[in-house]
C-alpha cells in the first residue's frame, strides 16, 4: 500500500537541509526491504503498517505527524510542510492515507506499468509530490 508513507517520511528530510534526490534514494531504500531494487505493492503494505498505531487500515493526519514528530522533531516549518504533503497525498480528501490514495499513487509512479517501482521511477514521483507539497499546492 504504502510508498507514499516514503513520501511522507520525505517531508521532514527535505526540511532538514537533504537533497531531493538523496532523501529519496533514502526513502526507496527503506522500502525496498528485500533489497531487490524495486519497491512491490507488498512491500508499501509492510512500510505502511508501522504508521497506522490504531491498526484500522489508514493512516490519519494524526499519526502520520506523531511517527514522523518523533523521528524528526517539532518545529512550526516541519508541521507546515507535513501537512501540505499530506494533503497532496490525500488524493479523495477524506483526511486519512489509505488504499484509495497509495494505489493511485503506485500506479502515476509505476510509468512503465510492470507492477514495480524503479529508484529512477521512484525519484520522479518524488520530486513531483514534494515539490507540490513545498509551494502549497
């Protein structure tokens, strides 16, 4: 499901002082758990749980910001810049991240259309949700 919790994650790098493209070969790297050089639909899924504390199959606003909180810490920039990436991933607008939203996302970053993600894939949709997250779109 998840890969846009990568995304997610991305926000408070990005904030940070990283580089686009290193947050994202950062964030591809932990998603990639069996190290093949893709990122698998089952593979988001397993990212995706360590996000949903309530176990109820999304991800509110709330959680998302309290894991990434306690990765990054808080300032009233991170906050801002978390919640526009959050809105831009909300794809249906019903405040929470769920299968709606992440299949949606697969399919736009898969551009080959072979069910997996590439880092090179991976990288371009990145870039394009972070950055219109960034200017408030």
């Amino acid at each position: 499901m998840s890969y846009w919790y990568v995304i997610l994650v991305c926000l408070p790098v990005l904030a940070c002082g990283q580089d686009l493209s290193g947050a994202a070969a950062d964030i591809f790297n932990k998603i990639d758990s069996n190290n093949d050089g893709n990122i698998q639909r089952p593979e988001l899924t397993a990212y995706f749980t360590a996000f949903d504390t309530n176990h109820d199959g999304k991800v509110s606003r709330h959680e998302y910001s309290v894991y990434v909180t306690d990765i990054y810490g808080h300032s009233p920039e991170l906050n801002h810049l978390l919640h526009s990436l959050f809105d831009e991933l909300d794809v249906n607008s019903d405040h929470h991240l769920d299968g709606i939203d992440y299949d949606r996302h697969f399919v736009t970053a898969d551009t080959d259309g072979n069910n997996l993600v590439s880092p090179a894939e991976f990288e371009r949709f990145f870039l394009l949700v972070a950055g219109n997250a960034s200017v408030g779109k």
